[in-house]
C-alpha cells in the first residue's frame, strides 16, 4: 500500500460562515458564534478539530474491535481542549490548544482484560491523535485573484 491522499475545499461564504467539501460530495459549515462575529451556523475551527479526534478515535476503536473480536455495544467520547483567550489578539502567544482531554467510554460485553486491550490500541492506530501528538509538515501558498 501507498500513501492515501485526503483533501478538501472551503468556500468563504459570508462573515465568518465557511463552506467545506470533499470529492464524494459531503459538506459541512463551519462558523462562529455571534459574539465572535460569526452567525453560529455550525461548530467553529477549534471544535471540529475536537469532534475529529473523536469521531477519529471511535472508528479506530470499531475496526479494530472487528479485528480483535470485541463486541462493542456503545462508545462515547467526551473530547474538551483549552486555548489561551489572547491567542487571536496577540503574535506572542501559542494559538493552538494547550492541552485535550478525552474520555472514552466503552459499553461491552467482551472480556475487560479484552476491552482493555481494545483501548490501549486505539491511540497507536488513529491519524487524527497521532498528528495532534507529534509534529506535521504544514505547506502554505496563496494567490491573489
């Protein structure tokens, strides 16, 4: 196997309101609340960087409770970061989050000893944890229209 490519576009549709998409034709918005200037229709930057790890860390843990046959009834994450409030006022403070905390919660039938072994694979195998955690490669341009 190779590398797989991912990729997506956004659209500036108004104020702070951004349109993303992908090639098989999904589509989420991407906004911030009123008292950031935005129309709070849909979850802003910094909480779909959260559901992502979570959404991430819950497929993870499904294919591979597939392949380690744990039977999985539920799982619940509760995902939360902090970012410091003069990130976007000030060049000389970090932007990015501190620090994520996530509880994972997993309703099973299976064995604990199994469930366990589960969950301490998880993190190995998700993207989304694994570029959170070690450093990624970020590459810019821009163009004026």
């Amino acid at each position: 196997m190779g590398i797989q490519k991912y990729s997506i576009n956004s659209e500036l549709k108004n104020d702070m309101e951004v349109e993303i998409s992908n090639g098989r034709g999904h589509k989420i918005t991407i906004d911030e609340p009123e008292e950031l200037g935005g129309t709070d229709k849909g979850m802003n930057p910094v909480e779909i960087t959260l559901a992502s790890l979570a959404g991430c860390l819950s497929i993870t843990a499904a294919f591979l409770a597939k392949k380690m046959r744990v039977e999985i009834n539920n799982i619940e994450i509760e995902v939360e970061g902090d970012i410091d409030d003069k990130a976007m006022s000030s060049t000389e403070v970090y932007s990015g989050f501190q620090e994520i905390r996530f509880n994972f919660k997993i309703d099973s039938d299976s064995p604990k000893e199994k469930v366990e072994k589960l969950y301490n694979s998880v993190e190995d195998f998700c993207p989304v944890s694994d570029t959170l955690i070690n450093k990624v490669e970020l590459n810019g341009k821009y163009e004026i229209k």
